[in-house]
C-alpha cells in the first residue's frame, strides 16, 4: 500500500474526476458511507450520544455524510459548525441541504463547544490535510476541551492540527482514538511525534482496490502490509541440509557488552539460520560457550577485552575457509581505539551481505564514501542517525523520510532508521514503512536482536529489500506477540528472541 503527500493525493483524487469522470459528489457520499461501515466494526455505537464537528471545507462534509449515515442506522447526531459563516465548500453546502430537514440539531461549534462533553463519541470532520498554518486561538482552545474530555474520538483524514506532509503539530492537535484517512496513507501520519494523536489507523479506500488507487500514483513509499510479507519468506525444501539453510558469522562483543552478539546469534538461530558462527575477544569467549551450544564460538585477537585490530585477517580467512554467507558486526563491540580501526578496515574488505549495527555505526562514518557496495544494511536508532549526518535529532523526526532517502542515495547503502514505524530505505529511492509502534521495543538488546534477524535472512539468499522489510517486520512482530500474551510491561531483548518463531507461524497461519 503506498504512502501519500497531499499533493499526491490531490493528483490522484484529480484523476479520478477527470480520467474516469466520478463526480466530486460520489466520492463525498463513498468517503463518508465507507467511514459510517468502517466505524461501526470498530466501535459499539449502539446508545452512544454521539456528535461530529464539521469544518466548511470537504472534511467537514464528508463529517455530514457520516452524520446522515448514522441518521439513517437510527442514531441521532448532533451537529457543531465550525467557521460557517465563511468559505462553505459547495459540497458541503449539499450535504447541509439533505442533512438540514431532519431531526439533526445544528449547533455552533464556537459559541456551544463545552456542550461537546455531553457526548461520549466525537467525529472530527474540522480541517483536512490541506493545513499548512499555525492555528487560531480559538480553535486551540477547542482542542484542548475535547482532548481533555477523554471520550472516543474518531478524526476524519487526519486529526485536526496535523500537516499531513510533516506530521508537525500546528499549535494543538486532536487526540484520535481512530483516524480514518481516505484513498490511501498520509506521509505525516509516520512521524513518531505524533503517533499517540493519529491511534489506530483505519485506511478508507472508497470502495476502490488498493491495487488501482497504487497504480495511480508513481509514490515510491509503501506501507507494509502482511501480505506482502509473506512472499518474502524463505522457503525450505524437506531435504534441505543445515548449510542450505545459511551460514552466518557475528562479530561484536567486548568486556562491558560481552551479551549483546550472543542475542543477535540466538537470533539468527531463530530465523533458521543454518550455522552461527560468533566472533568474539578471547577473554570473553568462554563466558557463554557452556550456556549456548548452538553457537559456534570463534576466540578473536583481545585488547583490554576488545576486539583486536590484527584479527581482520583471522576474520577475512574464517569467511573464506567456511563459506561465510552474511555478516553481521557492532553488537557489544565497543568503542575501543583499535576495535574501531579493526571495523574500518574489515567492512571495506568483506565482500559478502554486511549488516552493521551499534558502535560499528561509529567507527564507519569515516568511510562512508568507501563503502559504495549495495549490499550493506545499516540500523541506526534516531540518535546513531543524528550523528552519521551531522544533523540533529528534532529535524530526522520531522524529515525522516527525506533525509533517510537522501542518505541512502548518497552512500549508496541500505538503511533500516529504527524506532517507532521504523522505516526500511533504498539507494532507489524506495521507503518501506513499518505498520508497528511499540513501546516495547525500547529495551536494551532490542536492536542486537534486529542484526540476528537481518544476517540470517541475507544469509538465506533473500534479497537485501526483502531482508530488510522482512526482518523489521518480524522484529516488530516479536514484541506484539509477547503483549498479546503477557502485556505491555516487562519484555526484555531475550523475549524478541523466542517469539521469532512464533512471529513467522503467525503470518503463515494468518495467510
């Protein structure tokens, strides 16, 4: 499903008038019919007083569509104007006229807005995704009145407030239990500063495919479905044998993080990889041998219980000698002087998949322009991003997307920017966007997890795209499962770690 600017979403509602000739009306009467079935799966609005707030733009009629709908079902609305008194779409003048001879009560939202708390569900037809501008202090107060009321609140399009291309809050913003956008996504619906504003997303297509409203837009930002996931599974014959099944060398490690590579190993064990290899200082080698007999340790050059600068070339025979398929480096490895001239030197040398995480982020921001390979994937966290690109963090968030793209044309790497609806992007251009937001997954080992994942699916021969859409999805997935059946406090790295199988039956099962 792809990701929308308003402009792009303005192109496609353009040519849908004007190439098939739909009115303008019956895309009003579809947006709203759909919301009216769309919200009636979701919320129990059997004896609920219920209000909508309309704006005298489209928003706000196809707020009025909903109105008549849930008219129509036996529930009478109220309704509260808001700016009535000027620039009243011709549209939403229309849908007054239906709406004006029944039993419906017009308020005014500004002279009548503390009434709202009489209701316990509040449909948010104010502005659309054409805001661009602070708004006006009254309707800030409004706002704050409805968000502070604690009452279900369903926003049309977008919640009041947001610019849709930026995610930027333009003063205040409604607080959405639901937001049911229409066509497809918006790009600002993803910034993670405004994820407890947009609540559960609901795509409203008007009754069209997904299919034919993608194909109308040449958007390269797509919102990952579990559809999609599912053909990027690797696939094992039942004669497979455990090499087939990838080989897979971690590197990382050091006195003060000597667990962070055992979770990315255990990882990657758990997404089937056939043979884990972990490469490790020797002085910490042993610690974990007796608890992890899967792994296959492999004892490194040690400097003060860091990784050595001579062991690049026990690295580049052990890739050799066994076959390496992927590589993963940086869990636990520290910011040792040496270690950090071992990780520059050693990633311009391997020539197989390369995944690099944590530290090793650090150690390679020298040698970006040497790494013009393709086929390295890195996973920086929003503050590892600030520091790759010099910029700070408030500008990734409110840019994420652009600056991630921008990134990842110029290096000409592949890059996953971790956080909530983290995002997979491409030297082409290419942005996947995650369909998870998880407080759960701010724990510490969570992204050592995530390198697991990523080297044994590129070990598995799937393609770095697939790899990096798949792995993020399964990495998200993981901590869901764990809320599902325990709950939202208490998840550890190691929980991710069991739930990687289960992660991938459930989508299997779901299909």
């Amino acid at each position: 499903m792809k990701v929308l600017s308003v402009e792009e979403t303005r192109i496609l509602e353009n040519k849908l008038v004007k190439e098939y000739n739909i009115p303008p009306l019956l895309l009003m009467e579809n947006a709203g019919a759909q919301s009216f079935s769309l919200l009636k799966e979701k919320i129990n609005l059997k004896d609920k007083r219920i209000c909508v707030l309309c704006g005298p733009g489209n928003n706000g009629g196809d707020a009025l569509v909903i109105a008549r709908y849930l008219y129509m079902n036996g529930i009478t609305p109220t309704v509260f104007l808001y700016n009535w008194d000027k620039n009243i779409s011709e549209l939403s003048k229309i849908q007054y006229e239906i709406l004006k001879n029944t039993e419906i009560e017009f308020l005014s939202l500004r002279e009548e807005y503390r009434s709202i708390r009489f209701f316990d569900i509040i449909i948010d037809g104010l502005l659309g995704i054409g805001l661009k501008r602070p708004l006006d202090n009254e309707l800030v107060s409004i706002i704050e009145e409805v968000n502070n009321l604690n009452k279900t609140v369903i926003s049309i399009d977008v919640p009041t407030g947001i610019d849709a291309d930026s995610g930027k809050i333009m003063g205040a913003c409604i607080k959405a239990n639901y937001t049911v956008t229409m066509f497809l996504p918006k790009i600002g619906f993803f910034n993670p500063k405004v994820i407890d504003y947009i609540g559960e997303l609901v795509v409203n297509p008007l009754g069209f495919p997904i299919k034919f409203l993608n194909d109308l837009i040449p958007s390269n930002i797509y919102y990952v479905q579990e559809e999609d996931i599912l053909k990027s599974i690797p696939k094992f014959p039942l004669g497979v044998h455990k090499g087939e099944k990838g080989k897979v060398l971690i590197i990382g490690g050091s006195l003060q993080y000597s667990g962070a590579p055992i979770l990315s190993a255990k990882s990657a064990l758990r997404t089937s990889a056939g043979l884990v290899y972990l490469a490790l200082p020797e002085s910490i080698s042993n610690l974990h041998r007796g608890q992890n007999p899967e792994i296959i340790f492999i004892p490194l050059g040690d400097q003060s219980g860091y990784i050595s600068y001579e062991s690049v070339s026990k690295i580049l025979e052990i890739i050799e000698k066994l076959r390496i398929d992927s590589v993963g480096i940086g869990p636990g490895i520290g910011l040792f002087e040496a270690t950090q001239r071992f990780i520059q030197e050693l990633v311009l040398k391997i020539d197989k998949p390369l995944v690099i995480d944590a530290d090793a982020l650090t150690a390679i921001k020298p040698t970006l322009s040497y790494l013009n390979k393709g086929n390295i994937i890195i996973t920086p966290h929003i503050g590892e991003m600030s520091r790759l690109t010099d910029l700070s963090i408030e500008h990734i968030l409110e840019n994420r997307i652009d600056v991630s793209r921008k990134f990842a044309e110029k290096y000409n790497i592949n890059l996953i920017l971790k956080g909530p609806y983290s995002l997979s992007v491409f030297p082409d251009g290419d942005v996947y966007i995650n369909p998870f937001a998880s407080s759960l997954l701010a724990t510490a080992g969570s992204g050592d997890v995530l390198t697991g994942i990523l080297t044994a699916l590129l070990a598995q021969g799937i393609s770095i795209k697939k790899a990096c859409v798949l792995g993020n999805y399964i990495h998200s997935l993981s901590s869901l499962i764990y809320k599902e059946t325990i709950g939202d406090r208490g998840l550890i790295a190691g929980d991710i770690v069991e739930n990687i199988p289960l992660a991938f039956k459930k989508i299997i099962e779901n299909s």
